[in-house]
C-alpha cells in the first residue's frame, strides 16, 4: 500500500542527536522504500539546504510552506509560531502520516501524527537540566504522546521512561534505535591532518571526547581525570574536546573548569569540525571518553565504536543499553572511577584492543537500514 508520508525538517544543517536522527532515517527509507511517497516540510530559507542534505529523487517532495520564527523579529516571534502550527495542521490532513521528529514539532490537534522520542530529561529535576525545553514538556509532552498515534523511542530506556511517567500510553511505543552513518567506520591514516587544528604533536596519544560543552555530559570529570593522572602518563597524553556550549553561561561554566585545572598543556577545545575531520578524530583517539549523567541514547558512543576507538562511557541511563558489554562502564558520578578507568586502557594494550574489537561488534548491531525498517512496519501498523 502507497503511503503519504510528511516530516518535520525545519533545519536543514547542524548536528544534534536529533538532527542526524532525521536526516539519516529519511536517507534510508527513501533509499529502501521509494514506493512511498516523502514529503518535507521546510521553513522558507531551508529550501536549498534540504535539497543538498537529501538531493532530488522521485520519491522526495520538499515544501517551503513555513516562516522562520524570527520572520518579523522576536516581538512577533510567538505569534509567528502559532501562525506555523496552523500551517503544519492544514498541510497534515494531505498526508496518511505526520511524523514529528521532535516533539515540539507536533502540531496539537493533528490526528494522523506519530512522533519520535529522543527522551524525557526536561522532566527530570537534577541541577544538569537546562531551562530550554523544561516548561514545554512540563505542560505539553503527556498532552502529545497520548494523541500520537504511535511513539517511536530510540532506545529501550527512553521507552520504558515513557511508560513509567505515562501509564496510559502503553500499547502506542515501538523502539527504533539510532545508528552510526555509514561513513563512521576505519579508515586507514596518518595523523598529520591533526597540524591544521593547531595540534602539532601528531604522534603523541589522545583521548577524545564528542559532544555538546554542557553540564549534563559532565566534561568537568573528564578534565578533572585527566588532570590528576600521574605526572608521567599525563605528560604522555593529549585530551582533545570537540562540541559547542548552545548558551554563554555553558561556555562560561567549561572556561572555568579549565582555567582550574593545576595543567592546561596539551588539552584542546574543538569546535565546527566537518565530518570528514570527526572521523579521522575518532579513528586517530587513544580511546573516547563519554561520562554523560545521562542520555535518551548516545550516538557519540556508536560513533566511536564504528572508528574501532576504545569506549569509557557511563553506567547509567540508555549508555549501559547501548554500550552493552563493548565498553568499559564507569559510574559518573565518581572522577576516582573515571580516572581509574582511563589509566586502565592506557596502560593495557590488550584491554584496549578487547574493547576496540567488541565496539566493533556492537556498533555493527545498529544500522540505519535497521531503523528504517522498524519505522516503515510502524507506519503500516497505524495504517492498516
């Protein structure tokens, strides 16, 4: 059966969990099940942007029916924003399927709408969660995922979370994992490609760190770890951090962190690093290091086993689910167990290759095609 799918793709560029998500699921059902039907809805400048991510297949219909919030300056922004949902609502009844890869995306009142949910953590009250989308949850989320006809959640914990603050939604979640993009894989090559981002010593070890400068990632035990390892392994070692702070007091808060440690020689701060260059740094890392209080699934993680890069990752939330036993799991809430660990891996070569070769085997599980598939049987279950 032909199905009329639509989505939510308000941004063409960025990488964000979400983003990629997006991206690389459109990229696989479109690639596998181009019988269907895709159509995109696009804020009016994103038009181009989409078109170059998705490129031009006979399947894909890009429509440009949406203002930028800012369109008329932020006085207006609010009623901007009322104005898209009841664009988006109007343009929904077309479709056999409204699938809201981000919550607050869903327009309230659609019937024919299926969203993704990455996770809870704005209803969480530990002093990590940003303001950002913590009212919106608070008030709107339990509202969205009873009147979604189906909730894709991309990791087991994330689905079971759901259920567990929101009893009346069972039967309505099916899990649909993330996955590393194909192009996250080994690859032979030299370290030269280091120079260029400043860091002359190319031969010398790193540990790597990915991700979003913010406190729930809990960067400020990375630097603390790496700072107390003793002098001579320490001296030996580079730490290389990759990731934008979204707001000046995140930026502000890692600065600090840095500026307190005894030794900031030889740690760096990346940001705006092309995909091409990420995978390189993940291919050329001594190992990753991924501490996060908690996460609805961690593609960091994936990504990193996929380059064959050894993982220290957290115990706690989706980490343990995704990282199963192919990573060296740590509580995050303990920099003596972080450093502990670090110093393990450095100093065993055959501890580090059993971790390389088991990230390996795990990042092999998830596939986007994978997803696609799940997706695709989630849509036709609604359907029938």
């Amino acid at each position: 059966m032909l199905m009329k799918l639509s989505y939510d793709i308000l941004k063409g560029k960025g990488y964000s969990g979400n983003l990629v998500y997006t991206h690389e699921l459109l990229k696989a059902l479109t690639s596998e099940y181009p019988e269907h039907q895709y159509h995109l809805m696009i804020n009016w400048s994103r038009k181009q942007e989409a078109q170059q991510e998705f490129g031009a297949k006979p399947c894909l219909q890009y429509h440009n029916i949406l203002p930028s919030n800012l369109v008329l300056g932020r006085q207006f922004e609010k009623t901007v924003r009322y104005i898209n949902k009841r664009l988006l609502i109007a343009a929904t009844k077309k479709y056999d399927i409204y699938h809201a890869t981000n919550p607050t995306h869903f327009p309230n009142g659609i019937k024919n709408g299926i969203i993704t949910l990455h996770d809870l953590i704005p209803l969480r009250d530990d002093s990590w969660v940003g303001e950002g989308t913590k009212t919106f949850y608070k008030k709107h989320i339990h509202s969205i995922l009873k009147q979604a006809k189906l909730i894709l959640c991309v990791s087991s914990f994330t689905e079971q979370e759901a259920l567990n603050n929101f009893p009346d939604i069972a039967g309505k979640t099916l899990v649909t994992p993330l996955a590393a993009g194909a192009c996250y894989k080994q690859e032979p090559g030299h370290r030269d490609f280091l120079k260029k981002y400043r860091i002359h010593d190319s031969n010398k070890p790193y540990l790597l760190y990915v991700g979003e400068i913010q406190p729930r990632k809990n960067i400020e035990s990375i630097l603390q770890a790496f700072d107390s390892l003793p002098p001579g392994i320490r001296a030996s070692l580079q730490l290389i951090i990759i990731g934008s702070a979204r707001t000046a007091i995140n930026q502000s808060r890692f600065t600090a962190a840095l500026n307190g440690l005894r030794n900031k020689q030889d740690i760096f701060h990346l940001t705006n690093i092309p995909t091409k260059d990420l995978i390189r740094f993940y291919n050329g890392a001594h190992l990753f290091i991924f501490p996060s209080f908690f996460e609805g699934f961690g593609l960091p993680v994936i990504e990193a086993m996929s380059c064959g890069c050894p993982v220290i990752t957290s115990s706690t939330s989706s980490l343990q689910e995704v990282a199963a036993d192919a990573a060296l799991t740590i509580d995050p809430h303990n920099c003596g167990e972080l450093r502990q660990a670090i110093l393990e891996l450095i100093e065993n070569d055959e501890l580090r290759t059993h971790y390389r070769e088991k990230g390996l085997q795990r990042s092999s599980t998830f596939s986007w095609k994978r997803t696609a598939k799940e997706t695709i049987n989630g849509y036709r279950q609604i359907s029938s």
